[in-house]
C-alpha cells in the first residue's frame, strides 16, 4: 500500500464529499463533478461512483468525506441514509491510493477553521457537528443527544424539525440548541453549515454562516496543513 506520510505538499489531490443525495468530487483544474447516492447505495457502488465521476483525472490521494463516525480511517458504523457495506470498509485497498477519511462535518470544520475554537454544525437531514480546538480536529456525535421531553437534537432542528414543525418554532429551536452547545463546549466561534442553512434570514449570536465548498478547503488541508492534529 502507498506511503500516506509521504510529502503531501506535491501530492495531487481528489476531494470527496458523500452525502445522503449526491457524491461530489473536485479536484485541481476540474470542475465539481456529481452524482446520485441513495438508500441503496453501498461502499463499492461508491467507489464506482468516484472513479467514473474522475475519469480523466490525475490525483495521488484522496480524501473522502464520510456521513458518519469514523475510526482508524474507516467508517466504524453503517451510514443512516445510504446502503449496506460501509463500516471497516478499506477504501485504500480499493482504490490503491492513500486515503484520509474523516467525518463530512470534520471535513468542512477543517475548511472553515481560523484558528482558536472553532464549533461547526451543520443543518442538514440530521444535525453534524465538529470541532477544531488550536489545531486538534474533534469529530462530535451530538444529533441523538435528548432535548427536550421526548425527542434528540435532530428531531428538532434537522429537516425533519423544519417540514414538521413549520419554520418559525424551527428557528426558535437552532438559535436555542446553539446557545445551549456554545454554554457547554465554549467555542471562539461558530459556523453553520450544511443545507440548510439558507432557510436562517439570521444567524444566532457568535455564529457565522458556513459553505459547503470549504468541505473540499477541508479535503486538501487533510494532507497540506502540518499543524492540523487529526
């Protein structure tokens, strides 16, 4: 298998991003290039996905952002919104290049960071969330956390929160759980991203507003930035 600690400065570099909907790519001198994912969609149809959408392309090294935990750089739980076959799946061996796999929020918090304590959270179909403290990338699992009687943090501000309960007790519910993570996990700053962040007109205090482009920022500060501790 090719050395992952070799000079990554020169390395030619493949961003992933895998959602619930799309896979994107993007790479130096190409334009993002996409494609439909699903319920159905496995581990390998993934990487058939990846390397049709970067035919053409030459690139050394991936990084692939993941919709779930991540550990010893494989995917340790099956995704909710995508097919079978993704825990400890060795996407190195199938693509016979050096892979950097990290949570899709970690990644776009990478992107998005400018040093101190950064807290990302991403609105979505769930609730993603990261942080990156001096340097140190922290990947979080807060969506499932209880909030209030009878349901979790996504429950109320993931999609599911906005279609179900109407726009404006969904707002209420963001600018509250936001308060309520920046009082426990005191960051500097927060940035919130993900879809659906457009339906905010404003952001809660300390907060800005993310861009899922800095999620290929990210990919490429996987392997370039030094003083990133991942």
């Amino acid at each position: 298998m090719p050395d992952i600690n070799a000079d990554a400065q020169s390395k030619r570099i493949l961003a992933v991003d895998i959602g619930g909907n799309h896979i994107k790519i993007l790479a130096d001198g190409i334009e993002e290039r996409k494609a439909k994912s699903g319920p159905k969609t496995s581990a390998k149809d993934a990487v058939a996905a990846i390397q049709a959408l970067a035919h053409g392309v030459d690139y050394d090294v991936l990084s692939i952002g993941y919709p779930g935990p991540v550990k010893d750089n494989r995917p340790s739980l099956e995704p909710v919104n995508l097919g079978p076959g993704w825990k400890d799946f060795d996407f190195e061996q199938a693509f016979g290049k050096p892979v950097k796999i990290v949570n899709d929020a970690l990644m776009q918090a990478i992107g998005s960071y400018d040093g101190g304590r950064l807290l990302f959270l991403g609105l979505g179909t769930g609730l993603g969330a990261a942080m990156v403290i001096e340097n140190v990338a922290q990947p979080l699992e807060l969506a499932h956390l209880p909030y209030k009687k009878h349901g979790s943090f996504e429950d109320y501000v993931g999609r599911r929160g906005l279609d179900g309960r109407g726009h404006k007790k969904w707002k209420a519910s963001v600018f509250d759980v936001v308060s309520r993570l920046q009082a426990a996990l005191l960051p500097d700053y927060v940035v919130i991203g993900g879809g659906q962040v457009d339906e905010l007109d404003e952001l809660p205090p300390g907060c800005r507003r993310g861009d899922n482009r800095l999620a290929f920022v990210g990919a490429n500060r996987l392997w370039t930035d030094k003083a990133l501790i991942i």
